[in-house]
C-alpha cells in the first residue's frame, strides 16, 4: 500500500477520522451541532500533539517528513475548516431564526438573501482555512532553507484556534437562552478574515499547547454537563 502508518502519522490519522465523523453527525438528520463540537475538540487535542510525536521518531525518512507535513494540512483543513462550516450549517438548521426556511415555509426574499449570505461566509471560512495553511506550507519551506531551529511566531491566525473558538461559542448556545447562531456566524466571519490577515502570533512552546489543551478540557467537560443534565 501507498502511504506511511507508523506510529508518527496516528494522531493525523485520528484527526481526520474524527473531522469526518463530526462532519457527517452534524449533518446528519435536522442537525446536530452540538456532537460536532466534541468532534472539533477531539481533532484539536490529537493536533496539539502529532508534531511533537512525530519527532521523536530519530531515524525518519526524507519522504516520511514530507508525507507528514502534507497530510497534516490536509487533515486540518478538513477538522478546522470544512468542519466547522457544518457545524454551522447544523445551527442554522436547529436555530429559531432559519428553521422557516429549511422547512419551506418561509420563501420571503429576505430569509433567501439571508441564508446565501449566512452560506457565502461559511464558504469564505473555508476558502480563508485553505488559504492560510498552504501560505503557511510555502513560507515554512522557504524558513527551512535558510535557518535552523523551530519557527517562533506564525504569520496570521493559526486555524487549529478553530478547534478552541467554536465549541465555546457553543456553551453560550446550550448555557444561556438564546439563539447564538448569529453570533456564531460573525465569529466564523472574523475567524476566517484573521487566518489571512496579516499580523503575527507568538507560536507556543509545550507550556503553551497544554495550556490551550486544558482550556479545550475545561470545554469538553462543561458541555458534557450540560449535555447531561438536559
């Protein structure tokens, strides 16, 4: 078989397998958002740690390294760009505001220009993930031919931040008695703008990455209650 699966490619793997189940949840039926946010989180914990994992295999290939780094954005694109995209797509079929328009019962101009433009700035989310991570594919090449060491900052929002941003939109969803899928598109907006844009962003050491990892932890926990109680 084509390919590499020693242990260095596990947590990509895992990755990708949990986007697509969590695409596929939270499309399936009238939605279900809420699954796909542990499914977000679940990626991000495994992303967090494949890069470090993988380089403790000493003896890797040329080709293993280059594999690695290949399907690592593709994994990404698919766990911090397409899935959060359905995610919401998942609210808007859940959500009071377009429930008329996903049963056929509102057909006004203004709930169709609504839903295109709630669509077009999930398809831009996408674009933008896209974007960012090949950017960030040329311009790390680039650094490697000319300095030695790890890359101490990033150049636009790293789209892993996806895996933190939406499910704790998504507490406010489920916490408080309002329908938040306005406010999730705006973050979907402004996510999507910050991965393009250009600033820069300190990249974390170990302290750092276990630190948003117990934040995306306290996450998973509180939706779990939540989820448990209701």
């Amino acid at each position: 078989m084509i390919g590499f699966y020693n242990y260095t490619m596990l947590l990509t793997y895992m990755s990708l397998v949990s986007a697509s189940l969590g695409i596929m949840i939270s499309l399936s039926g009238g939605g279900h958002p809420f699954l796909g946010c542990f499914f977000l989180l679940f990626s991000g914990f495994c992303d967090a740690f494949d890069g470090k994992v993988a380089r403790t295999k000493k003896n890797r290939t040329a080709m293993e390294k280059e594999f690695g780094i290949q399907i690592d954005s593709l994994s990404d694109l698919v766990a911090f760009g397409v899935l959060p995209a359905c995610i919401g797509v998942a609210m808007m079929r859940t959500s009071h505001y377009f429930e008329k328009l996903f049963d056929g019962s509102d057909i006004s101009m203004a709930s169709r220009i609504l839903k295109v433009i709630c669509y077009t700035v999930l398809v831009l989310y996408v674009l933008a993930a896209l974007i960012r991570l090949a950017y960030y594919n040329v311009t790390e090449q680039e650094r490697q031919q000319t300095e030695t060491g790890d890359r101490k900052h990033f150049v636009g929002l790293p789209v892993t931040a996806s895996a933190l941003i939406f499910p704790f939109i998504m507490l406010f969803h489920y916490i408080l008695p309002a329908d938040v899928t306005p406010i999730y598109m705006v973050a979907v907006l402004v996510t999507g703008f910050l991965f393009v844009f250009r600033f820069r962003v300190p990249k974390f050491g170990l302290k750092g990455v276990l630190a948003m990892v117990g934040i995306g932890i306290v996450e998973f926990i509180l939706l779990v209650i939540w989820k448990s109680l209701h």
